[in-house]
C-alpha cells in the first residue's frame, strides 16, 4: 500500500535494521510491483557542459571551480539523435539529455531541446531531461514534445543543503518539481550520499521523496564521485553498505518507483551492486560517462547482469 506521511522514526527504523532483515523486506516490496531479474537502462548524454553559474560543492561543472571539465556548447540536434540511436542499439531504453545550466534558456536554444525531445521518441526512446530550473511554460512545452521524465534531484536534506548550495534554494527546487508534475511530465528525482551528512540527513532526503504525492516515478542515489578541484575533493570514502541501506529504504518507501544505482559505481565491486540489485535497485546508466564523471562500460554491465542471471528491460 502506497503510504506519504512518513515520519522520520518511522524511516529511521527502517533504515537502522540489520541488513539481512532491511534486504529481505525490501526484496519482499520489489517482487509485489516489479521484475527482480529485470534493470531499466537508461543513458545519459551532457548536450552543454561547464560552466554552470551554480556553486553546487560536488559538481565540476560548476563555473566557480577549476577542474579538468572544459565547456561545451549546446549540441547540435542532429549530434544529440545520433548518439540517442547508439545508446538504443546498445540496450538503452530511456535517453537523458543534460545541461550545465542554473535555469532552462529561453529562445533559440530551448527550441532545439523540444526538437531534440521530439527525436528521442521517434526512435522508440523514453527522453528525460535536465536542464536547471523550469517554468511553468516551460515545463508545459516540454510536456507538448512528449518528454517523459525530467530530472531535478533534491541531493540531500533541506537542514544539509546550504552546505552545498548557495545559489538557489530548496524551494527553489521544489517549484521545479510543481511545474513538471503539474504540466504532466514524470519525476525523476534522488539525492547523493557522502557529502558529509549525516544519517539523519539521509533519512530526511528520504522523506521529502518519499511523502510527495505521487512518488517520484524514478529516483536516482548516487554516491558521491569525489572531483580534484570542487569542495569536495577530500570527502571521506562511503561505506557501500549505505548505499545498500539508502536504496533498500528507497525502495520500501516507494515500492512502485524505478530506483536507480546512479553515479559511484565505479567505487562498488560487483558483489556490492548486487547486493544493491538485491535491496530493490532495477535501474542503471550506461555508458563510459555520467555527463562528466567515469561509469562502467556496457560490456561490464552486460557481463554482470549476465553472471546473476539477470537481464536489462526490453524497449516496449
């Protein structure tokens, strides 16, 4: 039974149980609303990079700081199709396009992002999005195009997040999330782990994903990728058993919702993304890169899922 009043004690209890018990009952979710053999995959492309007016600590994008990522402008949208049917003929079911910027641009440029929407689902694709804050119009012309999904990821608790953000707020955020719901577009919505919070600070992440009604219908945990050159370069290493725990509550939370293993696998053995498999993840990307972060090969990923008898969702 879908549930949005969550309480923190209520998500604490959850989260601090034993793992054999926290695994068991999140599997048990799984298998009432999804295939356990089954992971969507899904690619993600960064159509414009660097050189983000945000000064968000974890991203090397970010105008304020000097990392190895050298700006792009947007993509053409014929370059943007081309690599939308690679990433199909590799497996990919959903196609994300990614934009550096603080809010979505007016004119010409988001012209091209409605062309490039329309192109993704004339190849059979899902399109998801994201590209900073929307408008309400905004949102709706992206609705028009036949966006599935738009991503806008809270990344940690409200309490947490002016320690990693000063350039919009949590508001902020939220009004983003309104307008997608509310034009008719699908949330794709996550945080991080490893940023330096807390555990209660996860635990209250969870439940401003969680008690929005609907749920997010894709919700994206990604350890933290640690890049020379942001703030937070020397972050501490994260135990990969919290992601464990992260996803698995995730998944109890919002039994219906596509939980995805996002970025930091590249720091996960293959037993730890199993295990994060077992605890309800049934999502992953593909490719080289997450915009401009490492991420493991296809042929790693086909491998492993091939290894735990397990198999990546077929289009349709």
């Amino acid at each position: 039974m879908m549930k949005y009043d969550w309480t923190i004690e209520e998500i604490r209890a959850i989260y601090e149980q034993s793992i054999p018990d926290l695994v068991f009952a999140a599997q048990s979710v799984h298998r009432e609303y999804h295939d356990p053999r089954e992971v969507q995959g899904c690619t993600l492309l960064s159509i414009k990079t660097g050189g983000c007016p945000e000064d968000c600590a974890y991203c090397p994008q970010s105008a304020h700081y000097q990392t190895a990522v050298e700006r792009q402008p947007l993509l053409s949208v014929d370059e943007t199709l081309e690599a939308a049917s690679r990433a199909r003929a590799q497996g990919a079911t959903r196609f994300c396009m990614g934009a550096a910027w603080r809010d979505a641009p007016k004119g010409a440029e988001f012209d091209d992002i409605l062309h490039m929407v329309r192109g993704v689902r004339e190849l059979g694709l899902e399109a998801c999005c994201t590209l900073g804050m929307l408008n309400r119009d905004q949102a709706e012309a992206l609705a028009g195009a036949g966006l599935t999904a738009y991503n806008h990821n809270l990344d940690t608790s409200p309490e947490f997040y002016g320690e990693i953000i000063t350039t919009r707020t949590y508001d902020d955020r939220l009004a983003t999330l309104d307008h997608v719901r509310n034009a008719g577009i699908t949330i794709c919505s996550g945080g991080i782990i490893g940023m330096g919070e807390t555990r209660a600070d996860r635990f209250r992440l969870l439940q401003q994903l969680a008690n929005r009604n609907p749920h997010p219908e894709s919700v994206p945990i990604n350890m933290l990728v640690r890049v020379e050159g942001t703030p937070l370069a020397g972050s501490q290493e994260t135990d990969p058993i919290e992601m464990v725990r992260m996803i698995a509550v995730a998944r109890i939370l919002m039994p219906a919702s596509m939980v995805r293993l996002s970025a930091g696998r590249l720091a996960l053995s293959d037993e730890a993304q199993a295990l994060c498999f077992l605890a309800g993840a049934n999502s992953i990307f593909m490719g080289e890169k997450l915009l401009t972060t490492p991420n493991p090969d296809k042929d790693e990923d086909r491998s492993l899922l091939d290894r735990l008898g397990m198999h990546l969702r077929r289009a349709g």
